[in-house]
C-alpha cells in the first residue's frame, strides 16, 4: 500500500466532520456512493481531479486531504500499540519509525486493521450462532433433509427386490430432497459469506431497523409535515438489505400516517397537561389508542417528560417493533415474556389493559404498561382475523396508594423466576441478575 492511497481515511474524517453523509458527499463530487465508499476505505486510487472535486465539496483545500494521509497512519499504529500493551513497543519513536520505514509501517497498521476485522468477523458470526433463531431454523432444516435422502438411499441399497412403482416414487423423493438440500445449503453459504463486509451480511433486517430507528431517536422531523414521502427518511447507508428497506418503508408509513392522524403540536399540548397518557390523546386527536401509543413513543425528547418505550407484535406473538426502555428491556431475539400485557391484550381485541410490572430480579424499579390490541390490516368479510398488539411502557411515580407491581421477565431464556406458570424453558440463572 502506497502512502498516497491513505487519502480516503483523511476524506471520511473531514466528511464526518461535515456532517454529511456518503450519498450527499458522493453526489456533490459527481460520483457513486458505492465507489466513495471504496475510496474511504482505501480500497481505489483516487485522482487529481476527482480530488479536486471531493475537496471542493467538503470546502477544504486538497492538500488537506492528501497531507493528512501521515497523521491517519500515526493513528492507526498508536491504535495497535494500544491494542497490545504489553509489547513494549516504543510508542514515542512512532513518527521516527513511520518516517524512516513508511512500507512496514504501512505493512503493520494493515495487518492490525486486518487482525481488527477478522476479531470483528469472528464475534459476529459467533453472536449470529448463538441467538439467531433463523439460522438454528435453516440449520435443522438441512439437517432434516440430510436424513431424509440418508434413510432414502438406505432402503434402495437395502431392498433388493422393490417394486418399479415405488422405486420411481423413492427416485423422486430423493430428487426432490437433494434439491431442497442444495438449495437450503446455499442460502446459508449466502447469509454467511462476509466476503464484502461480514457485519454488513451477517446482520438480520429487524437488527438494522432497529439501529437505525435507534440512531434517529424513534423521531423523523421530515414526516411531521403533511403529505410527506416516507422514502426520504430512508437511510441506505443504515439499511443495506433490501428486507430492511422494504420494513422500514412500512413502518415509515405508519409513522407517517401517525403523525396525520396526531400532529406533533397537538400532541405536544396534551402532553403538557396531561402527561404521557394515551387515552388523553386518543381523545383530544380523535384518533384510536393504538395510534396514540405509537405517536407517543416517536415524539422528540423535548416535549415528552420521561422517556417512554414501545413494543409492538403481531397475532402470532411475535415481536416487531421495539423501543427499549431503561427500566424495561425488550429481548433482541425471539419472543419476551407470556405476562406482559401486550399479549394479555391478544387475547382481548379492542380492551384496553393497564399493568403495573417490574422486571424480574431488577430492585425497585416499577413501570406502567398500557397494551391495547386491533386489527392489523383490513382482510375483508372472508379472510383472516389480522391482529396485532401495541405495549407503550412508562417509568412509574410510585405512589404510596400503587398496587403492587406483577413481577415479569425479559424472556424466560434469563428470567430467575424459578416458580412462573408461564415459563417456556429453563432459565441460565439460578439466582437474580
């Protein structure tokens, strides 16, 4: 690696510093975000010209960003010395060591970033094996089939005399198995290769969404003015799967028809004297207790008095939106506990349900949950009932006269309740947290 090629790290500095994103930076120099990607990465060359331009969009000068390049690799082997403090590496002749050998120290700030990476590879994939329940799904799958062909063949070396009929019939089955195999062994070669950027690849959509719902504080300013698209408020950059995109754009959507139902200073002035409370908006705005949860949960920090959380599932049970509160945490993989309310309010369409909880093992730190639950979508006189559930959770005052909260965990998964008529499975924990 030439010395020149360091640009691009100088260049992702100042764009950071600028506050402008890949896309922005990449239209104003008149390129592809992919290809600026590439370039901030080190990975392409870039010219004088096209320096010039990039230069000219973040208002720098170029030599800026090609002078910079000795100060990123300083940098990055100050990074590794701190990665490998017992080396005793002499961290204060690092500018003599860069000078004097700018390839091997080119040649080591590449082979810790590359040591940084494959570690990064390394606790993903092993994370995405451990709590992905997708892929402990895909992975049975094969193994069923695997077994499926296995007994197949056994019964066709073991038979010797076996009817033309059902010789044809074990021929197809284990046509149609192989095939099933094959194609279920390549979608998990496909879901795990990390040939391009393995945190990108391995993460799941839900995971995406919610870092970058996370990242916008639940609160899209753009969709607050009527008739907003909400495919401006998607971000490519966050959203890099089009599964993500695709339930990004639906709950956008939502957000976007939640914010028409509710406006924000509406909602800003029944919070003021009212509090957080769902059923006073609900009332004030006209609009049903689901949407009213949900707009709480998405107003900005600056009008609500508490943080607040959401949790939403659909008639399965299955969560598909969260908003973690500090005093409630939500499970990032499969489903959470059978006694929250949200599910209670499954069980009854259309009533609102109101609970005092407190987290399992988690000391004097009650919440308030409200849940009601409806219909989803519009299915028509013939189809299915399409149901889904909405939980907004509220830090509790504790007042003296409270009844005393009902005690529920994450998931069972970690739950210490030893004695829950709902528990699934056996708990990791013997005692508390």
């Amino acid at each position: 690696m030439s010395r020149d090629t360091l640009v691009g790290s100088r260049i992702r500095e100042r764009r950071a510093l600028a506050g402008l994103r890949q896309a922005d930076l990449a239209r104003r120099a008149g390129i592809s975000a992919s290809y600026l990607n590439l370039i901030e990465h080190n990975r392409r060359r870039i010219g004088g010209k096209l320096l010039v331009r990039i230069a000219e969009a973040l208002e720098v000068e170029p030599s800026l960003l090609s002078e910079g390049a000795e100060a990123a690799l300083l940098a990055r082997l100050r990074e590794a010395v701190a990665a490998q403090p017992g080396t005793g590496a002499e961290l204060d002749r690092v500018e003599e060591f860069a000078g004097r050998f700018p390839g091997w120290a080119e040649l080591l700030a590449e082979a810790r970033r590359r040591i940084d990476a494959l570690e990064d590879t390394v606790e993903t994939l092993t994370d995405r094996l451990a709590h992905d329940p997708h892929l402990a799904a895909s992975l049975h799958e094969v193994l069923s089939t695997v077994t499926a062909i296995r007994s197949t063949a056994a019964i066709l070396a073991g038979t010797d005399a076996l009817e033309p009929e059902w010789q044809d019939r074990f021929h197809r089955n284990l046509d149609e198995d192989s095939r099933r195999l094959a194609e279920g062994a390549q979608a998990l070669v496909t879901y795990l290769d990390s040939a391009a950027d393995a945190r990108r690849s391995l993460t799941s959509p839900q995971e995406e969404i919610e870092a970058f719902f996370a990242a916008r504080g639940f609160h899209f300013p753009e969709l607050e003015r009527p008739g907003a698209d909400p495919e401006v408020a998607l971000d490519p950059e966050k959203l890099t799967s089009e599964a993500a995109r695709s339930i990004a754009a639906r709950l956008l959507r939502r957000y976007a028809d939640d914010a028409a139902a509710i406006p924000l200073d509406l909602a800003a002035r029944v919070v003021a004297d009212h509090g957080p409370d769902p059923v006073a908006l609900a009332r004030t705005a006209g609009a049903d207790l689901s949407c009213a949860m949900r707009r709480l949960a998405a107003l900005p920090p600056d009008v609500l008095p508490t943080r607040v959380g959401l949790a939403v599932c659909d008639g399965a049970g299955a969560l598909t939106f969260r908003k973690p509160l500090d005093a409630f945490p939500l499970p990032p993989f499969g489903g959470g506990c059978a006694l929250w309310p949200l599910f209670e309010a499954l069980a009854r369409p259309g009533q609102p349900v109101a609970r005092r909880l407190v987290q399992a093992g988690d000391e004097g730190r009650p919440v308030r949950a409200f849940a009601v639950a409806g219909p989803a979508a519009l299915t028509g006189f013939d189809g299915p009932p399409l149901m889904q559930a909405q939980m907004l959770v509220l830090p509790d005052p504790e007042a003296e006269a409270a009844p005393a909260p009902l005690a529920v965990g994450v998931t069972c998964r970690i739950c210490p309740r030893a004695a829950c008529p709902a528990r699934r499975e056996p708990s990791i924990l013997a005692t508390g947290f």
